[in-house]
C-alpha cells in the first residue's frame, strides 16, 4: 500500500499515526484514572462509572448551552467552566452514591459490581427522562475546532492536544494527591489497613468518600473532554466501561503507574493495528492480547511482589 | 545437588532455603532436618521468619532458592495439595475452618479420599468414613458437636476442629502454628493433652511462644533470627546459648 | 441417584413440589400459548440461573460471561436449524440453492466446513454441551491454574463476551452477523413454529430443567458440593486438605457453561431465532441478576428469580416503558443491599418459619435444626 | 439552562398534547369527523382483527428504551402524527385508528415476542414498526406466521420481500445508485475509500457500493473499513485516509459513532468542503448529535430531506412541528415512517377491506400523492417508488438539494450484478 508514496508523505502519516495513538492513550489514561482510583483503592467495581462520565458530558452541554444563551462573551472560555462543573456534579453524585450504597459493600465487592450496575440503568434511564432519548451536540468554541499544522504535512488536531495536556495535568495532580499529600496517605492506610487507619485516628468513611468522589469527579472531566471527540448520550457510558476496566486490570490494579503503563501498551497496539487491518479486527486482536496476556500474567503488568 | 548424598534417614531435608520479597530476605539460607518421629520447635522474634517457613514447605510460598526434601521429593515443585497428598499437614495461625459446614462435615473434607472432582463427586459417605470421623471427634472433644455448623464453636473449639481436620488426614509430618495461641487456660490444658497424643508416631513442626509448652515437648528447638538460625539443639542448650538470650528470651 | 426423603430436605422439597405444580399445571392450564411460550423464554434463563447458582453461589466464581456459552449453545442449535431450513427446495431463488440465506447475501457459494457436522442431529446436541465445556475449561484453566478469581475473573470473563459479540457482528458471511441466524423453522420436519409444537417444546423443556434442577442438587449433596462451599470460605484450607482448588472451580465453571448452553440451546427452539444480542455483557449481568435476585444459594430460588425477573421486566415494559428500567436498577440495588440472599433468603427468614410451624403441627416430626443458612444436607 | 428544561417538559407534556391533538383536527381540515358511517365490519373484517364499527387497531412497534429509542424516537412521532391527521380527516372506512404502542427495548427478542402480542393479542389489523434490520428479522417471522401487515420504515440492505411487509424506506441500490453516479459526473470522482459501522446493512450496502464502482462506473476502491458498533475512535483511518487521499469517502457509520468519527474528522483538518464525503446513514436527526459546524459540507444520499421545497413537505413540517415542539428535525426514516399509516389507509380503502390478505394483494400500485417526499407507489415486491435525492449539509444541521433523480427509482431488492 505504500508504494505509491513518497517517503515524506510516508514519514508525515507516521508522525501523525503516532500523534493518533498518543491521542488514544491519554483518552484511555482520562477514562481509567478514575476508575483506578476507585477500583484499585477501594476495591470497588463501579459499572456506573461510564454513566459518571456522561453526567460530566450532559453538564458540558448544559454549560455551552447556558453560555451561549446569557453570557456569549465567555463562549470561547466556557469549556474550562464545564469542566469544573462536570467534576463537582460527577463528584458530589459519587460521595452521595458512597454514602448510599457503597460503604454498604465495601466486603462484598462482587456485589458493588452487581448494585452499581443497577445504578448505571436508573442513571441511564434518567438522563433519557431528563435530556431525551437523541444525543446532545456539544457547541465548540472555535479555537478548539480544527488543527494545528505542524509542518506542511503534519497536522495535529487541537483536540488532541487538548486532551494530551489535560490528561497530563490530570494525571500530576492525582499522583500528587495520592503520593505526596497528607490526604493520600491517609487514602493509602485505609486500603491497607482499615481497622489500624481508624485506630490512629483517620476518619474512614471521610476518606472512603472523598476517594470515591474524587474517582467519580475525574470521570466527569473524562466525560467532559470526551464531548470533543465522541457523542453524548443516554447510553455512551456503556461503551467505555469494558475498555476501561481492561485498561485498569492489564495494569495491575493497585498501580497508577501501571494504570498508565496499560493505557500506553493498549493504546499504541491498537492503533498500530488499526493502521493494518480493520476498525473491528483491531479491536478483537487487541482484545484478545488482553485477555491472553492477563491470563498468563494475572496480576497486571505492575504488581509489587508482596509477603501474603 | 547437596541433597544426593544425605541419606534418607531424614525425613525433612531443607537446604539452603531462601525467599526474597522485593529484596527483603525473609528465610535467608536455612537448612535443618527433622528426623522419623522428631518434634521439632521453632522459636524466634517477631518477624523472625517462622511462618514462612512452613509456608515455603507448604507450597504456600514459593522459594527463591534452596531445597526442601521430604521423604525424597522435592517439595518445591510440587502443588500445595501435591505436597499435602506426600503426607504434610498444616495449621495456621488462625484457625482455618468451613464456618458454614457442621463439624461432621469439616473432618469429612480431610478424610483422605475421593480428593479428585470425580472421586469426590463419587464419594460416598460409608461406614469407614462415619468411624474415623467419629473417633477423631470423640479426641478433639467435639463428639457431641458434629452436627452443629462450625461459625457456632468457640475460638478454642475451633482450634481443636482444625486440629481434628490434620489429624484425619495422618500425615507423616505435622506443621503446627501457635496452637495454642489465644486459648483460655482450660482450653490451653486440653490442647496440650490432645498435641500429646497425635504427635505420637509422627514428625512434628510446631512454632510456639509458650516456653513451658516447648519445653514440654520439644525433642529439639531450632532459634530463626531475621531468617538464619541463631541456634539449634536441645531445649537446655538453646537456653543457654548467650546468642539466643540477647535477643529472644533476654527481654 | 434415587429421590428420597435425603434428597431434598423438606423445604427444598416443598419448593421441588410447588414448582412443579406450577409448571406442570398451574402455568400450561391458565396461560394462552402465547404467553406460554413467554415463560419457556424465561425458563430458558433458569437454566442459567441454576449453573450460576453452583459456579458462583456455591464455587464463588462469578462469571460474567455465561451469556457467551448461552449463546454457544444457542448457535449450535440455531445452525442445525438453519441447515434444515435451507434445504435446496426451500432456497431455490438463491444464487448458491442449499445455503442458509444470509451466507448467500455474502457471496459465500458453499457451506462453511464448521457447518458440515450441524447436518447431522445427533452431532449438534453433543456439541451444544461440549463446545462450551471445551471453552470454559479452556478459559477456567487458563485462570483457576494461575489464582485469578474474583473480581479480575469476572471482568476477564466481560470481556471474552465483549469479544465474542464483536466477532460475530462482524462475521456475518460465516454465522449470520448482528441479524443472527433468523427464520428456523423445522426440527427433524417438525414445525416447531405452530401453536402445538410450542406447547410440547414446553413441556420438553420443563422436564429438561428438572433434570438440571436434580443434577445441580446432586452435586451439591456430594462431597463435591461441599468442597465448593469450604473453597468459597477457606479456599488455602481446601488446598491443605489435599484439593486441588483449581480442578474443581474448572469444573463447576464448566458445569455453568453447560447448563447456559442447554438453557440457549432451548431458546433458540422456543424463540425461533438466536442473535449475538444474548452473548454480550448486557445479557450476561443481567443473568447473574436473575440468580441474586432468587437467592444465588438456591437453585429453586434462582428458578423463581429468573421466572419473576423476566416477568417484571415483560410486564413493566408493556405497561411503564419508560420506567422499567428505574425499576430494574431499583431492583438490582434493593436484593444486594437488603436481600443479599435473594428471594430465597426472604423466604426462609420470614416464611418459613410459619411453614415449618405449620407443618409440625399436622406432623408432629422431629425438626431438623437448621441454620441460617441452608447450605448442605443434613449430616448423618 | 433553559434548553435542558424545555427538552424535558417537552417530553412530559408530549402525552398531554396528544391527547389534545385528537380533540383539535390538526390541519383543522373538516369538522370534528364523526366515525361509523363506513362499510359494516362483517364486510371489512373477515379475519377476526381488531376492527368495530367505529375503530381499528392498529400497532406502534418501536424501541422507546434502550440504545435505538435515539433513532426510534421519530419514527413514533411520525406515525402517531399520521394517525391524529387520518382521524381528523374521518379515519379508515369510518373508522378512527386507534393505536397499541409496545416498546421493543433495542432488543430482537423483545421486537418478535411484542410483535406476536400486538397481531395474536391485541389482532392489530396492522403494524407500524421496527427500524434496524435485526429488528425485522426477528418480527419477520412472526408477521408471516400470524399473518400480520408490517409498515417498515428504515432505508435497508434489502435482500427481502414479503407478502407481509411493506418497505416505506429504500433499499440499498435505490440509495446508493443514483448517488455515486451524480458523485461520478459532478465531482469526478475516480477514488472512494468505503466506510462503515460493522454490521449487515453497511456491509451489504458497500458491497452493492463496490460493485457499482468497480464494475459499471470503473474507477476503484482504494480502501473499505469497518468498526464496532459505539466504537469511538477513528484518528487512525483518517490517517489512513489522509495517506490514500480518495476523491470520495463513502461513510455508512451508524449512532453515537457518527459524532465522534465527524468531530475527529473535522479535528484532523480535514474540510469537507474541499474533501467530498458521502453519506447514506445521517439524517437530520444524526446531525443534531453530530453538531452542524463538524459536519457542514458532506453530502448525504436519501431520498428526504427536511429543507425539500414543496407544499406536501411545508404542511407536514408544520404539522410535526407543532405536534412534537419546534426543535425537532425530521430525518428521511421519520418521514417513510409517516408514510406507512397513509399507504396502509389508501390500501384498505382500494381493497375495501382490513384483511391482511385483501390489503397485500392491492397493495402494488397504490399511490400516495401527499407524501412530503413527494409522489410515491408501492411496487410489486413491496417496497416503494422513490425518487434518490443528494443534499448538502449546512451548519444549521439542515441538508439543502443538490439534485434529484428526473424519474422514480424502481426499487430492486434483489439487484442482479450486485450480489
């Protein structure tokens, strides 16, 4: 197929092929940091978190549109807004959704799994009874619309960049928070020891929640960003959750590097293969790599060898 | 390897045994042997790496590096339940029951047949199995209990249960991990008694605190100070050894 | 195995009887066939539910995929089907006469050879239960060997149903792609289409379940049954009692993927059709759902659960479209946080006492005494 | 903020119009009609359906739950919009339609169990419904079994024809035909790079696309992709399409894919005003999730669009709007699916009977005059004359004409050469 081409075409399409499974990457690193925290922290499964993200998006919508309509002066800010919004909905539905339902199961974690996927139908059902059935455009201003040209052959879309930058700063922020500040480590004692953390005085349920929340808040962003590249609907969450938790498990699930490690593999096997052969064999191979892989190295690819 | 030319008069061979978390070396080259019908103590500190070794013979963690020969195999190839079929049992620190079995059917398990899926689909619970049952009940104290569901029996009760499950499966060397660790003191008396009478006729692993217990029955008790062996030898010398009272039973 | 007193305690033998007057009569005498044939859809969930009852009530292992050996078992008889239905008479205006449809519309001009054996009956209903008892012990020993459980299993198995939906969507040349394998007709030159032949196809399968409901009892009264309750609780216990784990987690694992192959294989004859909308995850949870909301520790219970579930979900859709799946969400979230024990577990906290009472005073019997939780027989 | 709540008091306040909407002829078009002065039933009705003196019965099958209701929702609205303005002009031979509506939950199943509900239970004398074609194998069956009159509504990938069936959108080579040949001669194209969502109708329609192109327009194919249903990830066959640099991307991505593979696109710089890309599969009703700035410029191939200039359209437009709110938009699939009541009632009355067997024998030729797409007739096989029309998109998210076929397109569910 490359015959005909010259070797700077070739090269530019590379480059961009690269930008394209970068792109990907930080999609997948947005999409599962959140749930990384929840799962890989608490243990929970939370099968709503594709509807968390959602919320975020639905919020975006709600914001452009308010934007739009009162203040068009801020139109071209507004998407720095939304963000903050989507994560103080998608957050505070997340520590009443713990407060209701989760500290509940913290010892059947099989059962979050079944519990949050009854929550993700009624979410599901909720934002077709509130926003419709049909999916919601989200207005962009137009600085994010388009790409960047790089050189003459090279373009990268600023959507793309947009996401790499934010994923980035996303990223740093959670690492700090969970590793650096005092709120982490308490985060880090209770997933290692609940009885002894409450002992030395850390308010478990305090911190239970607020990991929760921060896990469900990140996916608001998620979802957020998301509304520059995918659709916004009733039922999208469901699209992510499987992708998502393969990128979580293939990491190593206690890991944030190993979160991030995956995100990578994932993402750059798949869009190599894209590049060779079909949307949907892509998929399926990389799918299966997955699963193979995890089946000869279930712990992930990041697992500290501990004393059991 | 070392172990060719050790014969066979041991019945537990453990050479040059090390395991390493992340670089921290918990068993750190330990070799001892246990002999036919030897009950073997091991003391140590906190931390010292007691339960790790019984789980490395156990299959429960797997080594770094070393041997561990029983009987002439090599125990560290073999699965855990390989390893409990070559005639190992082990209790644990905290008792290890089936809370939601009755006490029949928790000495039932460990009956030593039918542990394939398709001979214990083919099982049948016939006289031989009834008797053994019984008499094993009937020296754990528990002979008026079988039918009742084992989350209903005390923490000592337990320990007598788990005891029983070991005993029925007759293994020639028996791991046993603070066994009386957290008893009342009736129950602590009782206990001694019951480890009196199975210990008989087989080799026997015991990690224990309770000095007066090892000193009850240890024919030999081995010292584990961060994962090497301080001393070795009889209850009288290990006492005496100026190693052993710096850092174990100094304080 | 004989039915005896031993076989079924006496609440389990009250449920055995009420099911059985259920379905046996109560259903069949005052339903029309039309919604006769609905509850044999549902009652093709039970078979599920009931594999799912010993795999993860009883083993612990909860898979998420037991809608891809559904639907194994499914396709094996829809490609049977199939086969029968494309006869050359009745595909003469197709371009290759002989070949199911829809492998026409995709230029396909012979039979694929993984068709070849589907001609042959006796072939198909071997491979409804093999094929996925291959698969999951494929699967299972991939996983059990290696210690993965619990939650990574149940994700891993997700995504196997994730694959195997996009693999048929996209291969719909070879088994009929995101339509299925449609427009079955005959077996064996039986209509099974009319009226009639829905009501034998009932019974049939009614007999069907309980022969599974027997076998699934079975098992949990051998040693076998008891091994996996220990497994759930102490699983290094049974390791150092001498088990190997891995072997019967496998094994229960497998005997799940056959009983929800043999529950799509009985789908595919009641409904007509089979489609690659029962592999996913979607059908996959919701089967799991059925067995907790009967009680994932009682194989009547999931019978019951299955039936009520698809029930409510028929009913609520007929009449609140818009609010059943509120409903649905709703329900799945009351059982796990106030009835983890399901229906099942309702009954016996607060019914059966009264029953037993009941019971005892027109049979003054000596009362078993039971724990809470029915788990096992009674030791003897 | 506002725009989230009239959407949501819209919907509550739907059944509430309806309900009115019987009341007050919507095109206000006779007086208050009164119903019973038809044939008597014993003359009209000799299969037991659900039809009295005053009434019939007629079916909604549609998904209002699930992932299809997004589609599915117009199709509905259409179809209840039909029946009111049938009523308000006297109904079917005196008789006013009265509808069941079951929900189909985006699940084949549920479509043939509801399916065998409406024509065993209710005895619907016909059904408005289904929209994917896995929906409609699954009913298909069930209407040949019980001998029920379905209304289809979707443009599809034909390979079909019943007796009892009839096919109110067009099949593939009435859609795609026509398209790339006007694409041929306007744009010269030499190039095309097929695209798809992984699913029988795509893949069947790029097929007959194919053929097309190799065989009677010989220019070439110079890639064909398909991805999973949701997938949302397309930067990677843009590059690619970047890298083969087709005349013509010829794009049948279906659902939430759509938005993220126009919005990716329109990030990678690539203009559609400049690249040419045809469509088969967006509507209206796609663009108002796509956005109308990523998609402005690309050319959809349907038979309908909204923004078509004639007075059957202006009324109906009207008519719908005012019925289901003011930002609605109407795709080609809510169109056909409008059409399907008025066909279904221009039938009984030619054959003077509701018998479903009566009703598919008249059924070829039957012409309906005031479709917004214009005129229409049944053909034998069942699905419909149609003129192929190809719009461009603005960034109002309306199509505006570009050209359309001089004469009716014969439908051909079977084309030879094509298969």
């Amino acid at each position: 197929m490359f015959g005909d081409y010259s070797v700077g075409d070739l090269g530019a399409i590379f480059a961009m092929q690269g930008f394209a499974g970068l792109i990907l990457f930080s999609v997948y690193v947005l999409m599962a940091l959140g749930l990384a925290i929840i799962f890989g922290q608490m243990g929970v499964i939370n099968m709503a978190h594709g509807e968390f993200m959602i919320l975020g998006a639905y919020v975006t919508w709600l914001t452009s549109s308010f934007v739009q309509s009162y203040v068009p002066s801020i139109f071209s800010g507004y998407f720095f807004i939304a963000m903050a919004l989507a994560f103080v909905a998608s957050g505070a539905l997340g520590m009443l959704v713990e407060w209701a339902l989760i500290r509940h199961l913290y010892k059947r974690p099989l059962d979050t799994l079944l519990a949050t996927w009854g929550l993700s139908l009624i979410l599901q059902q909720a934002y077709r009874s509130v926003f419709g059935a049909r999916e919601v455009g989200v207005e962009l201003p137009q600085w994010m619309l388009g790409s960047q040209q790089i050189t003459d052959t090279i373009e990268v879309p600023i959507n793309g960049i947009f996401v790499m930058v934010l994923t980035t700063l996303i990223t740093v922020a959670v690492a700090y928070i969970m590793y650096r500040s005092r709120w982490g480590k308490q985060v880090r004692a209770v997933v290692q020891n609940r009885v002894m953390a409450g002992a030395v005085g850390i308010n478990t349920e305090k911190v239970d929640r607020y990991t929760f929340g921060l896990g469900c808040g990140i996916a608001g962003i998620a979802g957020s960003a998301f509304t520059m590249i995918g659709s916004t609907g009733p039922t999208a969450g469901q699209l992510y959750i499987v992708d998502t938790f393969l990128v979580v498990v293939f990491g190593g699930a206690a890991s944030l590097l190993g979160t991030i490690a995956s995100a990578f593999t994932i993402s750059q096997a798949q869009s190599t293969m894209e590049f060779f052969m079909s949307g949907s064999m892509a998929k399926v191979l990389t799918l299966l790599a997955i699963v193979a892989i995890l089946m000869v190295r279930p712990q992930g690819l990041f697992a500290l060898k501990v004393r059991k | 390897m070392l172990i060719g030319h050790q014969p066979q008069e041991f019945l537990l061979a453990v050479e040059g045994l090390t395991v390493s978390f992340d670089g921290f070396k918990a068993v750190n080259d330990l070799s001892f042997y246990v002999e036919e019908n030897e009950i073997r103590v091991i003391i140590g500190p906190n931390g010292a790496g007691k339960t790790t070794v019984l789980d490395l013979i156990c299959g429960k963690t797997k080594a770094t590096s070393g041997a561990i020969q029983f009987r002439g195999k090599e125990l560290t190839k073999l699965k855990e339940n390989e390893i409990v079929q070559a005639g190992v049992g082990r209790k644990f620190q905290t008792p290890s029951i089936f809370d939601d079995l009755t006490v029949f059917e928790n000495l039932e398990i460990s009956y030593p047949r039918g542990r394939t899926v398709f001979g214990s689909l083919a099982f049948k619970r016939d006289d031989a199995v009834k008797d053994r049952v019984e008499e094993v009940a009937e020296m754990i104290f528990l002979k008026d209990k079988l039918k009742t569901y084992a989350s209903f029996l005390s923490h000592g009760q337990k320990q007598w249960l788990e005891i029983g499950m070991l005993l029925i499966q007759d293994p020639d060397l028996l791991m046993l991990d603070e066994p009386v660790a957290g008893m009342s003191v009736s129950e602590r008396v009782k206990t001694a008694e019951l480890l009196n009478t199975i210990i008989k006729n087989r080799s026997v692993l015991v990690i224990e605190h309770d000095m007066k217990f090892v000193e009850d029955i240890a024919h030999k008790v081995t010292v584990l100070h961060q994962g090497k062996i301080l001393s070795e030898g009889s209850m009288e010398k290990v006492k005496n050894d100026s190693k052993v009272i710096e850092v174990y039973l100094g304080h | 195995m004989i039915i005896n007193s031993r076989f079924f305690n006496r609440s389990e033998l009250l449920g055995f009887l009420s099911l059985a007057l259920l379905l046996f009569l109560i259903l069949p005498l005052t339903l029309d066939i039309f919604r006769l044939n609905l509850v044999a859809k549902y009652l093709t969930y039970a078979f599920v539910a009931i594999g799912l009852v010993i795999c993860w009530g009883y083993g612990g292992i909860l898979s998420l995929g037991q809608g891809v050996f559904f639907g194994l078992g499914g396709y094996c008889m829809a490609m049977f089907l199939k086969l029968e239905a494309s006869s050359v008479a009745n595909t003469k205006i197709q371009s290759t006469p002989g070949i199911p449809d829809f492998m026409d519309w995709n230029q396909l001009t012979q039979l694929p050879f993984f068709w070849k054996p589907f001609h042959s009956l006796p072939f198909t209903l071997i491979a409804i239960l093999l094929v996925p008892a291959i698969i999951a012990f494929i699967i299972g020993a991939a996983m059990f060997k290696r210690r993965v459980g619990g939650v990574y299993f149940a994700i891993i198995t997700q995504a196997i149903a994730a694959i195997l939906t996009i693999l048929i969507v996209g291969q719909q040349g070879y088994i009929g792609g995101i339509n299925g394998i449609t427009d079955l007709r005959t077996l064996l030159g039986w209509d099974i289409r009319t009226d009639h032949a829905k009501f034998i196809l009932y019974f049939v399968e009614v007999i069907l379940l309980f022969g599974c409901i027997c076998a699934a009892q079975f098992i949990r009264l051998t040693k076998l049954g008891r091994i996996l309750v220990a497994m759930r609780e102490q699983e290094d216990r049974v390791r150092f009692s001498g088990y190997s784990v891995a072997n019967f987690k496998i094994f229960a694992f497998c005997v799940a993927a056959m009983l929800a192959a043999i529950g799509g294989a009985m789908f595919t004859l009641n409904v007509g059709f089979m489609s690659p909308s029962f592999v996913g995850i979607v059908p996959s949870i919701e089967m799991v759902i059925y067995t907790a909301v009967g009680g994932r520790m009682s194989i009547f219970g999931a019978v019951y659960g299955a039936l009520l579930v698809s029930f409510a979900k028929t009913s609520l859709s007929e009449s609140f479209p818009q609010l059943w799946l509120f409903g649905l969400g709703g329900l799945f979230i009351a059982v796990v946080l106030f009835f983890p024990n399901g229906l099942s577990g309702i009954w016996r906290d607060h019914v059966q006492r009264h029953v037993d009472r009941l019971l005892t005073l027109v049979k003054s019997r000596k009362r078993w005494s039971g724990r809470s939780i029915a788990v096992g027989a009674p030791a003897e | 903020m506002s725009d989230a709540q009239d959407r949501g008091l819209s919907l509550v306040d739907r059944r509430k119009l309806l309900m009115g909407m019987a009341a007050l002829p919507a095109l206000s078009l006779l007086s208050t009609p009164v119903f019973g002065a038809g044939p008597p039933t014993s003359v009209v009705n000799t299969t037991g359906l659900a039809v009295t003196d005053t009434e019939v019965t007629v079916g909604i099958l549609h998904s209002v739950t699930g992932t299809m209701a997004i589609s599915e929702t117009g199709s509905v609205q259409a179809e209840k919009l039909a029946i009111d303005q049938i009523n308000a002009m006297g109904g079917v031979l005196g008789r006013k339609i009265k509808f069941v509506q079951e929900d189909g939950g985006s699940d084949w199943p549920t479509f043939a169990e509801k399916a065998k509900k409406l024509l065993v239970n209710d005895k619907c004398a016909s059904v408005m419904g289904c929209w994917t074609s896995a929906s409609r194998k699954a009913v298909l069956p069930v209407f040949e079994q019980y001998n029920g009159m379905l209304y289809y509504p979707t443009f599809y990938e034909g390979l079909e024809q019943s007796k009892n069936v009839i096919y109110t959108g067009q099949e593939a080579t009435q859609q795609i035909i026509a398209g790339l040949d006007w694409v041929a001669k306007e744009k010269g194209a030499k190039t095309f790079y097929l695209l798809g969502s992984d699913y029988i109708w795509p893949r069947t329609s790029n097929k007959i696309a194919r053929k097309h192109i190799e065989n009677n327009m010989k220019t070439k194919v110079v890639g064909e992709e398909y991805f999973p249903l949701g997938h949302t990830q397309f930067n990677s066959v843009i590059n690619k399409i970047k890298l083969t640099k087709p005349d013509v991307i010829y794009a049948i991505i279906v659902g939430g894919s759509n938005v993220a593979f126009y919005k990716q696109l329109k990030a990678a710089g690539i203009d559609l005003s400049k690249q040419t890309l045809l469509t088969i599969s967006v509507t209206e009703d796609e663009i108002d999730g796509i956005g109308g700035e990523n998609i402005a410029g690309a050319y959809a191939c349907m038979k309908y669009f909204q923004s078509l200039n004639n007075e059957n359209n202006k009324a109906f437009v009207t008519a719908f709007k005012k019925m289901w709110g003011e930002k609605t938009v109407i795709g080609d699939v809510t169109q056909a699916a409008y059409l399907g009541p008025w066909l279904w009632k221009a039938t009984v009355e030619k054959a003077n009977s509701f018998d479903v067997d009566k009703v598919a024998a008249a059924s070829p030729g039957v012409e309906f005059k005031g479709a917004p797409e214009g005129y229409v007739r049944i053909h034998e096989n069942h699905h419909l004359w149609s003129k192929t029309r190809v719009g461009r998109a603005k960034l109002d998210g309306q199509y505006e004409l570009i050209f359309e076929t001089a004469n009716l397109v014969e439908p051909d569910p079977f084309p030879k050469g094509y298969q």
